[in-house]
C-alpha cells in the first residue's frame, strides 16, 4: 500500500498534509518550487507505481509558467491527476 492509499478514504486536509510534507521533503533550497525531477521523485514517493511518463503528462498542464518546476499548488494538483488516472498511459499503476 503506497501513501496516497493509505489517506485516500480520508478527508482532503490529511491528503493535502501528504502532499505539503513530501514537497517540503523535495524542496531543498526552499523556493517554494521543486524541478520536474524532484516532483517525479515526490510522485513516486507517494505512489510508487507512477512512472515518470505519467508525470511529465501531466506536469505539462500544470506548469503554467512552463518555468519546468512547480509550485507546492501545482504538485497537489499533479498528485491528484495522477491518482485519478489523468497521468496518460491509463494512470497510476495500483
């Protein structure tokens, strides 16, 4: 069972908590954005099945600057598109 699984059935709070430590974990020089690496690696800290095809999918709608890192926002909202099956190549892998 990954991370994501395990908060699943509960409330989004302890969802976005996950996300917000794992980021926190990535973002060495805390900028507040972590590089598209780091955000693969955090992806698959949280669902280990996710492959970095899946990511750089959807990174490419979620990087709205197209600065190629993102915000701990737009790694909460990758999180989300990865788990609901919105990485391409038929979502994450369970």
């Amino acid at each position: 069972m990954n991370l994501w699984e395990y908060a699943y059935p509960y409330p989004i709070a302890l969802r976005q908590f996950i996300v917000k430590q794992a980021f926190n974990q990535f973002d060495k020089d805390k900028s507040g954005k972590i590089s598209a690496a780091e955000a693969t690696k955090l992806v698959q800290t949280v669902a280990p099945n996710t492959t970095e095809e899946q990511v750089r999918n959807a990174m490419k709608s979620l990087d709205k600057d197209q600065d190629g890192e993102l915000s701990k926002d737009e790694v909460s909202q990758l999180v989300s598109k990865i788990m609901s099956g919105g990485g391409g190549s038929g979502g994450a892998a369970q």
